[in-house]
C-alpha cells in the first residue's frame, strides 16, 4: 500500500507491506539492492536508496538495507523537500518534488498547505497525472499557492477528476463503434449518447479564463463609461442636443457590442412622395437593422406627477416618441427588400466586403429621462409602459444605464 506523508521538510512515500519468515526479504529492497531503483505503480513514482528515510529500512551510514521480520513494515522514501520558491517579488512554501521521481525534465512543486495524497500523483489504472503534464507542458509546473502562473489547486482537483477512467474508455470505444454500426443495424444501441451523457456529468475543466483575463480591463472600461455618463448627467446643459446624442452613441455602441456600425440622418421612404429621416440607424454583425431615439435627459419627461384615474401615465414626450418609433418600424418593413438594396448602395462602402442590410422586423430603443425625481408609484407605473413596448420597443431611462453599468461592474468582480 501507497500513501504520501508530509513532514515540516519532505514530502513522503511510504510504502506498507507484510513480511513472513517465508519471505524475509521484500521485493522493495531486493530492487533497490539489485537495480540500484525501484518503481511503483507502472514507473509512476522512481525512487533510489539516496531517496530512502532516516527511520526506514536503510542503515545511513553503512548504505546496508535491514530487514525486520514484523507482520507490518514499511518503507519510507522523502520524494520532495520543503523550500522557499521565490518569483516576481513572491514568495511561498512548496514541496519540490526531487528529480527524475516523478519527471525527467521539469521541476514540479506543490503548496505545502493542498490536501496531499496518493490520489494528488495517481488516476485511475495507474496513470501517472505528472507524467502526463509533462508530454505537454515544457516548464516547471506549480500547483497551488500565491506564485505568479501557478495552477490553482481548484483547477488542478478538477483535472485529476477528468482523467479517463477504465469505464469512460468502454463508452468511448462503444461509441465509435456504434457510430458506425447504425449505419447498416437498426437494433444498434445509442452509444453515442450514452458517452455524451456521462462525459457532460463530469466536472468541466473548461473554466471563465477569458473573462479572468480581461476582467481588470472589462471593469476599467465600465468604470470609465459610468463616470462618463454621470458626468454628462451633472453637467447635462452644458451639450448641445447633437454632442448629447453623439457620447451617447459612443456608449451605447460599447455597452451593445452586437452593433458594428451606425449612421445618422437615414431616410426611408414612406410612399411615392414622402420620406423620413430616422436620427440612428445601428446595424449589427448580421446585418440586421434597430433604430434608436436619444433624447436629452430633461426632467419631467416621462411620467406625469398627477393620476389620470388612479394611475401616472406617459408624458407627451414619452408617448409621442415612441409613436414616432413605431411608425419609423412600419415604414422600415413596408420598405422591405427594396429598402435593403437602397441601404446598401448608401452605406455599402462603411461596411465590410459582401456585407448585406436586413430589414427583419427592426427594434426600436428610446433613451430619454431620469427615474431619480419619480416617486416609487411613478417608477411602477413606468415599468408597466416599458413592458407593454417590450415586444418592439425598449425604453430605457438614464438612470437605467447607469443600474446596468453598475450591475455590470460587480458581475465582473465577482469572476
């Protein structure tokens, strides 16, 4: 039996066997005698007697190995010592693993403070974790702890867990061969989604590392658009209705990535004589057309302060926007194919090569108002008329925005 000791310098091996009068001599320390090495676990673990403890079977000063005959002995070899690991001004405590024990060519070090045991180095059928890292990884490795580029200890359980076991190997061959069989057997069992159903139980090795990434970034972005935009909403009289629009633009066009493109100005036609001229037009990565109304923040512009029979309702403001919005919607499908093509020809140029112009039931989004003077029964009120658009038009208050970036911000800390 194998089973892995920590000790306040080594890391241990200790290997626990029965001795009889029959057999007084075991076969740990005949290899070692002999071989001058000894494996465990298929070449897993490679231990020489330099390697074997003080209190074990090895005399130090005579290099003679001692054989008791008791019914329970062991053997205890020190696979790693405690040091001091230092890098880019960090430093932490880890067990370096001695050469050649486990690896041949890489260090490998392991946080003092990780539940260690024989199951840390082993998958199942013997498998050696270490040995396979080192097939693909060519530098040091470093599970756990505070050093830069380690591997957390986290990800490197979950690794251990995804090694193939003997039963995973059956459903994969069973998988192969029926994607084959059923081609010419309709009796053939769905091994396929056998394998498939088991493999999504396992847990994924697949984690948010992009995001991680770009975490720090991410929040500096949001962080700086919602600084910017209540800046805007403190010193809101300080822009032109234009300037307004356009730093709005530019933030809308960060908070909804989907969009990679947008012009202003855009006239659709309405019938033979008339045309209308729409404030933004956003296309996004599949061509597909939203219109948008941005409107300066002003107070009172959404709900009114008195009841019309018990309830606040859409300022004129409020409702002859999104009026406006729906009409602009319903002249853009009428306008359909034939709109397309003349979109394309206007604004082909700004777009990428062989790109096309959908008119498929465009949204609408209007950004006008502020909820910070509504009291909570405006506020209420004011979620029933977004959610009646819902279906065609959002409506977002500037307060809105700066919830979402909010939201957004602490999301992203919490990666």
């Amino acid at each position: 039996m194998l089973e892995i000791n920590l000790t306040p310098e080594f890391i241990q091996l200790v290997y626990t066997y029965g001795d009889t009068p029959f057999n007084p001599d075991d076969w740990v320390v005949q290899k070692l005698k002999e071989d001058g090495l000894v494996r465990f676990k298929r070449g897993v673990f490679t231990l020489t007697p330099g390697l074997v403890a003080d209190a074990s079977r090895l005399e130090i000063e005579t290099q003679d190995f001692i054989v008791d005959y008791h019914e329970y002995e062991h053997i205890t070899f020190n696979i790693g010592s405690l040091i001091t690991l230092k890098k880019d001004g960090i430093e932490d405590q880890y067990y370096r693993i001695h050469p050649n024990v486990l690896v041949e060519e890489q260090e490998i070090y392991i946080h003092k403070d990780l539940n260690i045991d024989i199951d840390f180095f082993l998958a199942e059928t013997n498998i050696s974790v270490f040995g396979k890292i080192a097939e693909l990884v060519s530098e040091d490795f470093i599970v756990g702890g505070s050093i830069p580029n380690c591997m957390p200890a986290e990800d490197f359980y979950t690794l251990i867990k995804n090694f193939p076991t003997t039963h995973e190997k059956k459903l994969y061959a069973q998988a192969r061969v029926s994607a084959v069989l059923r081609n010419y057997f309709d009796s053939t069992k769905d091994a396929q989604s056998h394998f498939v159903k088991y493999r999504n139980r396992k847990p994924s090795l697949i984690k948010n590392q992009l995001r991680k990434v770009f975490s720090e970034y991410e929040i500096e972005k949001y962080r700086t658009i919602y600084d910017k935009l209540k800046s805007m909403l403190d010193d809101e009289e300080d822009f032109s209705e234009a300037q307004w629009q356009k730093e709005i633009i530019d933030i809308l066009l960060m908070l909804y990535p989907k969009y990679i493109a947008v012009f202003d100005n855009v006239h659709i036609k309405v019938d033979d004589q008339k045309n209308k001229y729409l404030d933004y037009l956003f296309v996004d990565a599949n061509g597909h057309i939203d219109i948008i109304e941005i409107k300066k923040p002003f107070n009172n512009a959404i709900m009114t302060g008195n009841l019309y029979r018990g309830n606040h309702i859409p300022l004129k403001e409020l409702s002859g926007t999104v009026m406006q919005l729906e009409k602009y919607i319903y002249y853009l499908n009428r306008w359909g194919q034939r709109g397309e093509k003349k979109l394309i020809d206007k604004y082909g140029k700004y777009l990428p090569n062989g790109f096309e112009i959908h008119i498929t039931n465009p949204k609408g989004l209007i950004i006008m108002g502020r909820e910070n003077n509504l009291s909570k029964a405006q506020k209420a009120d004011f979620e029933v008329v977004k959610r009646k658009y819902k279906n065609v038009i959002d409506i977002l208050s500037y307060d809105d925005l700066l919830q979402r970036l909010k939201f957004t911000i602490e999301q992203i800390r919490s990666i």
